[in-house]
C-alpha cells in the first residue's frame, strides 16, 4: 500500500495485524519459516472478514533453547521486547488504535506479555496478543488427538493446509521423548510439571515433540478455518465491546 492509501483505510480501520513467528527447526518434515508462514496465512484470512490491515511479518523471535541446533536464527528476548515495542510506537503514531500480534512461536509468549503492558502504558493503544494454537483451545483437540507442542500433528496439519508445498511428509516422524521425560519427571502428573530451562534437544531427539506422522490436510484446513473464525469472532465482540 501507498502511505495515502494507508492514511485513507485508517478512516474505517483502526486495527493493525502484525504476523509474528522465528526462524528455528521444525524437524526433518517442515521448513524453519513454519512459525511465521502460518500467522501470514492466518492474518491474510482475516482480513478478508475484518476490518484490518496485515503488517509486513516479523520473521525473527526468541528461540534461545535451540541455539545449539541447525536451521535456528534468533534473537535475544532483549532484542524483540526492543524491537516490538519500537514497533508498537511506530503504529500508534500512524494513528492505529488497536494492535493485533498473531503469535506462531511460544518462545515468544513471554516478552509480548512483557510488551503488551508496557507498549500500552507507552502508546496508549490496546495491544493484543493472539497465539494461533491457543485461539482454538477448546477445537483442536476435537481435531487432532493431542494439543499443539512442535511440529507435530496440529502444527504439521497447519502448515499442510497453509504451505503444502513446504511439506515432506515422507520425513515426518514421531517422537515420544518429552512425553517419558515429563512422566518421569512427573511420576505420571504430567500436568504437574514446572518450567525447567534445559536447551529443546533435551525434550527431543528428531526436532519435534509429538507425532507429526498423524498429520493431515483436512485436519490444517479445519484449524485453520476456526482459528481464523475465532479470532473475527473475537475482534468483532472486541469493537462493540469499546
């Protein structure tokens, strides 16, 4: 878009999407953009519902815990609290009023929970985050037989539905390693279980946590439509809410 034609669709939306992910391994089956090729998808379908416009994708996050693996790129939480807030800043100025972050990454929960906060009280703007897999809680599991983790069976199914073409699922694997590690940790409680910081190839010995082999199209194309369903749905009781 040009800077008028911005100017001109911020008379009817105040709403900004901002697709947000990293660049780390997703296993031997999926590509190391997975995390923000899915929140781009995402983003798009929704603003052919909403009243928004899709920012251009912030492709780095936090993926500290894989530093030690191949395909990881990442910067430090410091970095992205530094540069989401700068970008917060930026599409206040510019008149946007509310700030949509689609998550695709868990490493990046924390610092936009930091950030939200904190761009607020800076912008005033009301700064939300989305996390893709969290959005649909309640449908997923209806879907797929286990939650979203990585590069499983759900995140596997998105990106089938999403990018196809990325997809080799003549490499994709399961790998039960976390699982036994939480259950012994656990004693079998795994919902019990504290936040220890140990790099990820402790949790995994293929690169991902889960069975990817269960993946589908169908099953992507049906989270991707009630992921995309309820966040309009949420945007839209967020309006008359206001």
């Amino acid at each position: 878009m040009t800077p008028q034609e911005i100017t001109d669709a911020l008379k009817e939306a105040d709403t900004v999407v901002v697709p947000l992910g990293s660049v780390e391994q997703h296993g031997p089956h999926l590509p190391v953009g997975t995390d923000t090729l899915i929140p781009i998808t995402v983003a798009k379908r929704v603003a052919e519902r909403a009243k928004v416009l899709v920012a251009p994708p912030v492709y780095y996050g936090n993926s500290l815990s894989m530093v030690d693996m191949k395909g990881v790129f990442t910067v430090t939480p410091d970095t992205l609290a530094s540069l989401l807030l700068d970008l917060c800043k930026s599409f206040s100025k510019q008149g946007f009023k509310k700030i949509v972050f689609i998550n695709g990454h868990g490493g990046n929960k924390q610092v936009l929970s930091f950030i939200g906060q904190k761009g607020r009280m800076e912008t005033g703007a009301l700064i939300v985050r989305i996390d893709w897999w969290d959005i649909a809680a309640e449908e997923i599991p209806k879907i797929c037989e286990k939650e979203v983790v990585h590069a499983d069976e759900g995140e596997t199914s998105m990106m089938l539905a999403c990018r196809p073409e990325l997809v080799d699922m003549t490499k994709a694997v399961k790998d039960e390693t976390s699982d036994k590690l939480v259950k012994a940790l656990t004693g079998g409680k795994p919902k019990n279980m504290p936040q220890v910081y140990v790099p990820f190839s402790k949790w995994s010995k293929t690169g991902l946590i889960g069975d990817a082999t269960k993946a589908s199209k169908i099953k992507g194309e049906k989270i991707l439509n009630v992921v995309v369903g309820n966040i309009v749905n949420f945007l839209q009781k967020l309006d008359k809410l206001e």
